[in-house]
C-alpha cells in the first residue's frame, strides 16, 4: 500500500507542581487522514480516524534525613499514579506505514499510547501504580534508586496493529522492578525485571 499521511496530535497540558506533590492532567486528540494507492481489496483509499483521549499523572514526594556510614544523605518515597482513557476506535483498515507495538518497560508504563509510530492509538481505561524511593547526597546527587510499577487495565484491548494480532484480556500487565544507582564516582549499576503473576515466571 502506498500513500499520503496527514496526522495531527493537539494536546493541551496543565501541569501543578509544588516541593512534595505534583498533578498533570492533559487532554489530546489524535487525528489522522489517509489518501492510499494500491489498497488491498475492501480496503478504502480514502479513510480517517478522530480520537480524543485524557490523561491524569499524580504523585508525593516525601524526604527524610538518613546516616550511613557517618554520611547525612536524604532518603525519599515518591508513589505514582497513572491514568488513561481513550475510547475504542476501529483502525483495522489503516495502514502501517511506521508503527510498533512498544516494548513494555518502566517509561513505557507511563505513556498514553501502546503504540509507536503514527497509525495506530490504542483504546486505553487503565492506571499505572507505581512507587520509588532514592538516596540522594548532600549535593543532590543520585546514589541510589529502586522502583517497582504495575498497570492495571479496567476493560480488555480492542486495538490491535493488525486484525490478527491476538488482544490483551489480563486485568494487570507484568510487574516490573529495577534497581540502580552510583554508588561511587566511577561505578553505576542499574538492574531490572519483568514478573508475569499469570505464568508465577
């Protein structure tokens, strides 16, 4: 399939940020317009899609002081939530010209679209709760830092990059954790891992 892709994203953002909390609602649509040459057969050569979508991303932020080793640091805690709405739109018929399904990893798990690339957006009604805690020096310096996040989906997929793909029907992605820092001037680690509860792997 050949073709022309005229696609706007408009998303308005009103971000309130104080020392220990911050709230980020944001509102969007995705608007896409196809003009296609040598469609397969039933496929139309003029289609569009519109679709709005919302997102809300809270979170806190407490400190405290800490002694290791005869050295004051500060220890945070920062919980997370993530939430996502966007309605089911049928998309079967468009092209991909560019597209993927993301890989699923912790800054994935805080984005609005499973997709990459610009022909598919997902249908989502789903949070993301998840929570961090790091050590900071005194200077502010990042010396360690663990997280641990889960999505939670509150009805099942309908968007799929192709009519085959098989659609997720799980009410809870995999859990994922990881664990990082410097813990010294010249050494920095970072681990992670991905728990499936379904498959206990």
């Amino acid at each position: 399939v050949d073709g022309a892709r005229l696609s706007f994203n408009p998303t308005l953002v009103a971000p309130f940020l104080a020392p220990g909390y911050f709230v980020t609602p944001k509102i969007g649509v995705r608007y896409a317009d196809y003009h296609l040459t040598h469609t397969a057969a039933g496929q139309p050569e003029k289609q569009s899609v519109s679709l709005p979508w919302m997102s809300v991303d809270g979170g806190l932020i407490f400190e405290r002081g800490v002694n290791w080793f005869g050295e004051s640091l500060t220890q945070t805690l920062e919980p997370r939530l993530f939430y996502v709405y966007a309605p089911h739109r049928n998309q079967s018929q468009m092209p991909l010209f560019d597209t993927a399904v993301s890989d699923f990893n912790y800054a994935q798990i805080f984005t609005e679209n499973r997709f990459a690339g610009g022909d598919r957006f997902g249908d989502a009604n789903q949070i993301t709760v998840a929570a961090s805690s790091r050590i900071l020096t005194p200077t502010g310096e990042e010396m360690l830092r663990a997280s641990v996040g889960q999505r939670y989906y509150f009805s099942d997929e309908r968007v799929g990059l192709t009519p085959a793909a098989v659609l997720r029907t799980r009410g809870q992605s995999d859990l994922l954790a990881s664990i990082g820092g410097r813990p010294a001037r010249n050494f920095s680690f970072d681990s992670a891992v991905q728990y499936n509860p379904q498959l206990s792997r």
